[in-house]
C-alpha cells in the first residue's frame, strides 16, 4: 500500500525510454549486455577464465591482493549502464536504483553459475566506504546501499563499519598512475580503537568490531570497477587485518 501511494505521487520513470513504471522498463533491460563470462582482474584483453578454476587470476595476477573480480555490465560512454550508475550516485540522487542494480548483479550470478551456497558460505559483504564529506552531500554510501539489496537475495551478512575511510581522496581517474597510489595511501583502515585517531571517528561512534572480518572470505561492494587501485588496496588493509580472502563486486567494469 505504502509503495503504492509513493508510485502514485512520484512515478518512476525509465531512465532509458522516459516510459512511466520504473527507472529501468524490461525493453530497455533487454539491451544490457549483462557479462556472461569471468574475467581476470588484468581483463582489457578480455581473457577469461573457467567457473570452475580453482584460482580466480592469471598468473600475471597472482601477487595481486585481490582475489578476484565479479561485474555484471560494461561501463561505455553514452550507454544507459552509465546513466543508470550516475543517477544512483549523483543527482537526483535515487538511492532507490540499488534494488535494479543488484537484481543485474544477480542475474550475473546466475548466469555465470556463481549462485551456489560454496561460493557464498561463511562470507561477508564490505561496502567500500565513502569519506564523510561525501556521505554529507549525498545522504548515503551507493556500495552500502547495493551491498543491503545484494545480502537480501545472497542470504550473505554485510558488515560495514570494519573498513572505513580515514582520509579524502581525488578521483582516481583523474590521476596519473604514481599519484594513484599516492592519493590511496592510508585512505583506508580497519576500525579499531587503538589504531584509529579520534577526529576520524568521534569518541562514542560505534565502532566495528575488527574480529568480524577474520578468516572470512570478503566480498568488497563498490558500484564501478575503474583502475583497481582502490579494490585492491582495500583488499590489502582487509588481508592484514586477517581476512581470508578478498574478492570484488561491481555494477560494471570499465576497459
Ligand atoms: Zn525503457
Ligand atoms: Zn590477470
């Protein structure tokens, strides 16, 4: 009922065609070409790797902190992938999106055959975290709204207040590839009260609980996969505080 009266005083509208319903009507899902295969971390010359590879990297890969990368679209100038990721994130800001974008990552899932319970047993999602500056202007972290919708369907827990963002970076893209790992450096941490300084977290903030994330395989949530800077520096700050293992998860995947 309650859906019912918001649908009726703010229609939705798809963000493809302008058709009323939804921000995304079923033709215009139709033409995302969701991936059908996995693909390596180093994946610009697109190789891929078989569901059933014990290892989810080349060889060329295998230091790599990370794990491994799940990403459901393409992320192409002038195609709707990024329209859709730009207003989820940006004006007019709809927080709402993360519900479609999760049921495309999950569509990837299955047809990629990672719908099994051994994929996703004794696993967390951790939403990569935003700056609080960031947090102010839009109201909410995207990666921790996807990361809710996803742990719904995946029945997977969400922990996020383990990792947080101690510091405020530029864009990544926006930099040349020394000063990428310049800007990351100490961008991220794991909660804990002893390593943490106070003006990052206000004293009485809640605070997670590091033991949490140990000997667990982590599923980090972020809505773009662009250099990989950032994934896998999380997944550096994740591994030394103990986690098992660490894998990614984007709407899409840029190169
Ligand atoms: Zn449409
Ligand atoms: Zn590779």
């Amino acid at each position: 009922m309650k859906q019912f009266l918001l649908d009726l005083l703010f229609p939705k509208f798809c963000l493809g065609c302008k058709r009323e319903g939804s921000y995304l009507c079923e033709d215009c899902r139709s033409l995302l070409d969701i991936t059908q295969f996995y693909y390596c971390l180093c994946s610009r010359n697109h190789q891929t790797i078989p569901p059933n590879e014990k290892y989810g990297k080349c060889s060329r890969c295998q230091n790599k902190k990370l794990s491994g990368l799940y990403f459901a679209l393409p992320y192409k100038e002038g195609h709707i992938t990024k329209k859709l990721i730009y207003k989820f994130k940006y004006k007019p800001y709809l927080k709402d999106l993360a519900k479609t974008l999760a049921g495309i990552l999950i569509e990837h899932f299955i047809i990629t055959q990672k719908n099994t319970d051994a994929i996703w047993k004794n696993s967390v999602l951790v939403p990569v975290p935003l700056d609080k500056k960031k947090i102010k202007i839009r109201g909410y972290n995207q990666s921790e709204e996807l990361a809710k919708e996803l742990s719904k369907v995946l029945q997977v827990p969400i922990i996020s207040d383990v990792l947080i963002k101690t510091k405020i970076t530029s864009p990544q893209m926006e930099l040349k590839k020394e000063a990428r790992e310049k800007n990351l450096l100490g961008a991220f941490a794991v909660s804990d009260s002893s390593v943490i300084a106070s003006e990052v977290r206000p004293l009485g903030d809640e605070r997670g609980n590091p033991e949490s994330i140990k000997n667990k395989k982590i599923f980090l949530v972020d809505d773009v996969y662009t250099t990989g800077c950032t994934m896998e520096e999380c997944a550096r700050v994740l591994r030394d505080a103990g986690a098992k293992s660490v894998w990614g998860i984007a709407i899409a995947r840029e190169g």
